[in-house]
C-alpha cells in the first residue's frame, strides 16, 4: 500500500504547558481542527479523561465521514494517538504532536502523521500528501490563534448555487507559490488599482482574484489580481481589460483574517463533493474581496468565494 509522512509545523507564544494541555484535550477539537470546522454539527463522541491514556474521541458526518481517535502515548514534549478512519474509506494513521519549548512561553509544534493510502488510490498520493499538509498548516494555525487569544476568528457560511453576472475588470497576471499567495496578492491589488486610477478608469466595484490553475502538489499558483471598471481603458505595466464570464457558481462567504481563507475553501469543496457537483472547468473559481482591510479589523474581514459549476 503506497505509504506517506506528513510533518508540518508553528511557533506559538505560550508555554509548552499550555500547549500540550489544549492538544491532549479532544474536547477542544472541534474550536481548531480543519475537518471538523467543514462540518460542526457532525456527531462527536467522547471517551475517557482529557491529558490521559485512552482519551479519544469518535465523529460521524456527512461531509467528513466517520472514523475514532485515541491517545497512546503522553509525555511532557510529545503526544501520540492512533487514528481510524471508517468511511469514506477505511484506513489507519498514527499522529504524533512534538511540543519543544524555543524560548520564554514560547513553543514549537510539530505535528505529524504516518499512514498509507488503499491499494486502488496510489495515483492520488501525491494530491492526498499536499491536501493533508494544507489541512495540517490550517489546523495549526488555527490552534496557534485559539492558544494565543481563546478564539479562531473564523467563521464560514455557505450560501448554496447562485446565478453570477459577467464583470469587466482591469487585472494582471501573477505567478505565485500557494505558501506566499497572500504576500503576493497584497502586492498585486494595489498595483491594479494605481494603474486604473491612473488611466482614469471608473472602479465599479470591490477587487477580486481569479484563480486561473491552482496546483497543491507542486505549490504552486497562477491568479489574475481584478478590479471591475465601466469601461475599456488603455492601461500600462501589463494590467489590461477583460471580462469575467457570467456563471452559476457556489457561494461561499468567509469572515475573519486571509490566512483562514482556507477553512471556506475547504468548506466549499467538500460541500461540492457532497452534493455531487462538479467544477466548470472553463470558469476558474474566484474570491472577491468584500471589506477594504485598511479600515476594517481582520476579524470582521468579509471575503465572497465563487466556485463555478457544470449545468
């Protein structure tokens, strides 16, 4: 059966104490995990006391499917539990949590997971080994902003199929890795709003992003930074005018900080995958920006995600 490791990792300002504390109570869980977080009304079960052997629990939904976790091995820098999946598809991990003092109240995360995939699924390793690390770098950021503030400000709400109108917008095209997609972005935005203004363009609208190919194995991404104009209008520094199709498209609609984008992403996906819809693969998904972060606290950040559907 083909075989993976998946390691991923965070500093987090707080004791070692602490940390270890939150991550060997599952009851905790359900505030920073980035599965369950797609599906919080799912069944979750409980067994045992928290910090001690034994202690798991076990989660049945619909979207995230059913399986159990308990924990075997517990010490002052490092946790361990055996992981069962039952569907979609049965399989078993072991995860382990490192949990390294750097500093005064400051700690070191890493969090692992070694498991394999069924026989019939070796074409999908390499997906399934990005998927997981993205899952993981959400959860742990995540876990980072509960520890750190007794809160995740990030919240998503799915608003089902919608029918989407064709914008006109000035944009220009950006290559990026997905780990620095936000810098990125914060850089390109700008650039396509001085270049409108200064071609004397009517901005009509908030910026959005048009996720042209998004490759999680290789980590990388090619987007269109967007702003919607009025009109076509002569523009420099490779920023020109074009049109974003008409769709029908899920939506999905995030609030809090950028770096949590991912959770609705992720949201939205198994809500397709659920519901059996598929992808228009002639319009590229795309997220519009709702709230200007020059005024608005990130956690109020309002962020549209439009998944276009075939049919």
């Amino acid at each position: 059966m083909p075989a993976f490791q998946i390691i991923s990792s965070i500093h987090i300002d707080a004791p070692a104490a602490q940390v270890r504390k939150t991550i060997a109570d599952f009851k905790t869980w359900p505030t920073w995990s980035p599965w369950l977080i797609m599906e919080p009304d799912c069944k979750l079960t409980y067994q045992g006391s928290a910090g001690e052997l034994g202690h798991g629990y076990s989660w049945e939904g619909e979207k995230v499917g059913s399986g159990g976790m308990v924990m075997s091995a517990l010490d002052a820098n490092r946790m361990e539990a055996d992981l069962e999946f039952l569907k979609p598809w049965k399989s078993h991990a072991d995860i382990a949590f490192d949990i390294e003092s750097v500093g005064d109240a400051q700690t070191r995360v890493k969090w692992h997971m070694n498991s394999s995939l069924p026989f019939f699924m070796f074409f999908m390793l390499g997906k399934m080994k990005a998927m997981i690390a993205n899952d993981y770098d959400r959860g742990l950021r995540m876990l980072k902003d509960y520890i750190e503030t007794g809160a995740v400000p990030s919240s998503t709400r799915v608003e089902g199929l919608v029918d989407v109108s064709a914008v006109l917008y000035a944009g220009k095209s950006h290559q990026s890795s997905m780990t620095d997609i936000g810098d990125s972005m914060a850089a390109s935005l700008p650039e396509v709003f001085n270049a409108a203004t200064h071609a004397g363009a009517e901005i009509v609208g908030m910026p959005f992003s048009i996720y042209n190919k998004m490759d999680m194995v290789k980590n990388h991404c090619s987007y269109t930074a967007a702003i919607p104009v009025t009109s076509v209008v002569a523009m420099g520094n490779g920023v020109s005018c074009s049109e974003r199709p008409a769709c029908k498209a899920l939506k999905v609609v995030h609030t809090g900080p950028y770096r949590h984008l991912g959770n609705a992403w992720s949201t939205g996906m198994g809500d397709m995958r659920h519901a059996k819809m598929k992808m228009d693969k002639k319009n590229p998904p795309f997220e519009v920006y709702v709230s200007d972060p020059a005024n608005t606290p990130e956690d109020g950040l309002i962020t549209e995600i439009y998944l276009p559907v075939r049919g």
